[in-house]
C-alpha cells in the first residue's frame, strides 16, 4: 500500500520504537509487556447558538493524526494498541464528514480570496499560519515566502503593515496553503492531486482551493470508517471516555478536590452526581452506536478518578473480555 511504502512508516515507527526501546529499558530476566493507548481527545467546539464550530482543530487534526495513527496500525498489526475515542471529537468528526460541520476558518477558508472583507484578510493574516513552521511551513518554499512576507511577530501593527502587501493572488495561495500544510503523510500518499498542488507552490486558483477543502472532507469521511475496519478485524481495541470529557470527581462533587489540594481556594459548591452518571451512560451509547458494538473500557477525563465514580463506570455496558 503507498502508506507501508511511505518513508515515515517503513522506517521511522520502528526506528523510534526500538531506539526508545534500548535507551530507555534495561535488560530484564522476563518478557515485558507494554499497552500503547492513544487518546484521542478534542474539546466539543460547537457553538450551540450559531452551529459554527469556534476553532478548527477537529477538522485540522483528522486530516493529519487522527488518520495517520490508524493507517499506521494497520501498516503494522504485529504492533497491538487501544484507542480511546472521546465521544464528543466522534460526534463532531461525523458532523464534518457529513458536509454540516463548519468552523470559522473554513467559512473564510471557502470566501473567494477577491471577496474578502478587511475583517476577513486580518483574520487570514493572523490565523492562516498557526502550524508547526519547522515542519508545516519551512519544507515549503511558497509557504514560507508568504510567512515573511506578513512578518514573523504576530502583532497588529504587523498585521497592519501585511495588509497592504499581500495581494488578492497572495490570500487565495495562503488560503491554499494553510489548508494543505495540515494533510498527513498518508493523505498525501493516497492523492496525486494533492502532491501536485504542493508542488505547484503559488498562483493557485479558486477551483485548487476547492479541490483542497473537499479533500479534507473525504479524509475526514474514512476516519470513523478505518477504525470500525481495524477493530472488526480484531487488529486494535476501542475504549472510550465520558461523553464530553469532563472531570467526573468534580461533577460529583468539586469538594472531592480538597483531597489532593486541601489548600485550592474552590468556586461555590457544586454536587451532581447524576450528571457524571449521565456522562458515562451517554459516551458508551455513543461509542456503542458508532462502532455497532460497546467500548472495551473506559478513559476517564484527564485521568481523573475518585472512588464515588466507580459505581457508575461498572454499572455502564462495557465490553470486559
């Protein structure tokens, strides 16, 4: 497959397993066993007066890790590892692939760059750079150019200057830019049409824009897909969180915290215990919907537990064996 034959994955997962390996377990009379458990975890962005999502990064996330990780497992199933799926980034991954989800980026990502209100070009200016620059941004020439040409300090009197200098062919290449910077290696090796637009670098049109957000939502679309595949082929394990990742303990009871802070100076007492119950009870139907089958355990949030939430945890329909 073009992901096994990527350079990341043929050599830099084992060199990096067996290099963390050497340096940093010493030499054992018996087998050790290791659990790799990934967290995939993004805060609920939606706002629930506008529908628009506030920040990207459930959009931006899928297209690179959240689809990396389990193309990778699936390169490597000698290689056994537990996701846990947060229900909260499941719901909104399915709103994307859909086509419903929207996020403020991405609705000044679509404007046609001749369009652009002064609100919107400040936003680009100050928003369309916010990746890795050594590995998103510097490996790309046209990128970098743009980056420059804006100013490396991110301030107003910097954007004011930028707004003068950038051209209508300049928002639309970074609006390109920006959105591409975020595919992943196994994105990018499944689709030529992306690899050429990197290659293109500069003067994109309208219609590669396009091309590129659409892209995004396939990706996003075979997501959920890819691990449904792996965990009926019994290549992962699936486990799950409380429906909005919150901190059970403190739902419960924000008193809890003076065990481990006696000194923590609290906000007014809150006590509702049924709402971390309703929090474990809806991520397991979630999770149990999505993957047509109930999750092989369950993450607390931030890890945080107390012995007042393990009633609710064991009473929830979850896979044990």
């Amino acid at each position: 497959s073009p992901l096994a034959a990527h350079p990341l994955t043929a050599s830099l997962i084992p060199l990096f397993l067996g290099g963390l390996f050497r340096a940093s377990i010493p030499r054992m009379a018996s087998r050790l066993h290791i659990a790799f458990l990934w967290h995939m975890h993004q805060p609920y962005y939606r706002d629930p007066l506008t529908g628009v999502y506030s920040l990207p990064w459930v959009r931006l996330h899928a297209i690179k890790s959240y689809y990396d990780m389990p193309r990778a497992a699936e390169a490597f199933p000698e290689l056994g590892m537990t996701f846990n799926m947060v229900p909260s980034l499941l719901k909104q991954l399915a709103d994307y692939a859909s086509g419903e989800g929207q996020d403020l980026l991405l609705e000044v990502s679509k404007r046609p760059a001749a369009e652009l209100e002064p609100d919107e070009r400040r936003s680009i200016l100050a928003n369309f750079f916010m990746c890795n620059w050594d590995t998103m941004v510097k490996p790309h020439p046209a990128y970098w150019r743009l980056l420059a040409k804006r100013g490396l300090r991110l301030d107003e009197s910097t954007i004011d200057e930028a707004m003068g200098r950038f051209s209508v062919q300049d928002f639309l290449d970074l609006q390109v830019w920006f959105n591409l910077s975020w595919f992943g290696f196994t994105a990018l090796a499944e689709d030529e049409g992306l690899r050429e637009l990197q290659s293109k670098g500069q003067a994109f049109t309208e219609e590669d824009k396009a091309y590129v957000l659409e892209a995004q939502r396939q990706v996003i679309a075979k997501v959920i897909p890819t691990y449904k595949r792996l965990l009926a082929g019994g290549k992962v394990e699936l486990s799950t969180s409380p429906f909005y990742h919150p901190i059970l303990p403190l739902l419960i009871d924000t008193e809890i915290a003076r065990r481990c802070m006696p000194q923590a100076p609290l906000p007014p007492r809150f006590r509702h215990p049924e709402d971390a119950t309703a929090q474990i009870e809806r991520g397991v139907a979630y999770f149990t919907q999505t993957f047509g089958q109930p999750p092989r355990g369950m993450w607390p949030s931030e890890g945080s537990v107390a012995p007042e939430l393990i009633p609710a945890m064991a009473a929830a329909p979850m896979a044990t064996a």
